[in-house]
C-alpha cells in the first residue's frame, strides 16, 4: 500500500475532500543546483491536488490523515494513461505505412500521412485510456482509502 498525508479540505456527505501537496521526485538529490528539475519546481511553486475519498474513521475539516492505494491500483493505472496512447500511435502508424504506396516522387505525403494516423492513434489510445478511468469498475479500483488521522 502506497501512503500519503493529506490534509481535510471538505466533506461532502460522506466523502472527504482530500488536499495533498505535490512534491518533486527529486528533493532528497545531492545535485539539486545542477537539476532542471529542481530548479522548474521552484519557479511553479508549490502545487496541492484535490481528490475525494469515504469518510470512514470519522474525520473533520482540517484534519491530517493518511490515505492508502494499493501497488496495483498505481501500476494497472500508470499502463493505461501512459502505454495505452502510445500502443495506438504505433499501431496507427504502423497501419498507415503498410497501406500507403511507397512512390519515390511522392515520398513527403507517405510520411505526412503516417504521422497523421500516428496521431490519430494516440488520440484514440488516449480516449480509450480516459474511458477506462471514467467507468464506474475503475472508480471503485483506483480509489484512494483513508487508513488512518494523524491530527485532528
């Protein structure tokens, strides 16, 4: 189970409003003044994500609790969103090189063509990717479960 501290922003009958402070991968790293990535994280600042989660240990607004989700939750949803766009935009690609003729005086529209369909395919792969997180079997799934207040 993957944990991480949030902080009670709202309840909404039995749901909380979750706020949790994004942090930067990097922010234990011995070469902090040497990173772009360090350095970007300072420009934007600090960034909260909002996200629901059921009430059941009984918390109040302003509350510090711990929310879990499981490594499969994490794994299953980190395939989707990233390797589902990215199959499709190969899959297209691919589709559009074998269908279209090789011609020599022509070649630009073959290749205007497969990075057309190539896009096309991740735009369908990513389609596919925000349906699966719409359907109400992968809300459940992917939900985050309060495990336990720190401060209240």
């Amino acid at each position: 189970m993957i944990e991480e501290q949030v902080r009670v922003v709202a309840i909404e009958g039995e749901l909380l409003l979750l706020e949790a402070q994004s942090q930067s991968a990097c922010g234990g790293c011995a070469a902090k003044k040497g990173c772009g990535t360090a350095v970007l994280s300072k420009v934007v600042g600090q960034k909260f994500s909002r996200f629901q989660a059921k009430n059941t240990i009984g918390a109040n607004v302003g509350d510090l609790i711990v929310v879990g989700l499981t490594e499969r939750a994490l794994l299953n949803g980190s395939f989707v969103i990233y390797m589902l766009p990215i199959i499709g935009m190969i899959l297209f690609a691919l589709f559009a090189d074998v269908m279209f003729v090789d011609d020599v005086d022509d070649w630009l529209s073959k290749d205007v063509s497969v990075a057309l369909f190539s896009l096309l395919g991740f735009s369908i792969g990513a389609g596919f990717a925000r349906y699966h997180f719409l359907s109400s079997h992968s809300k459940e799934s992917y939900q985050p479960v309060v495990l336990r207040k720190l401060i209240g």
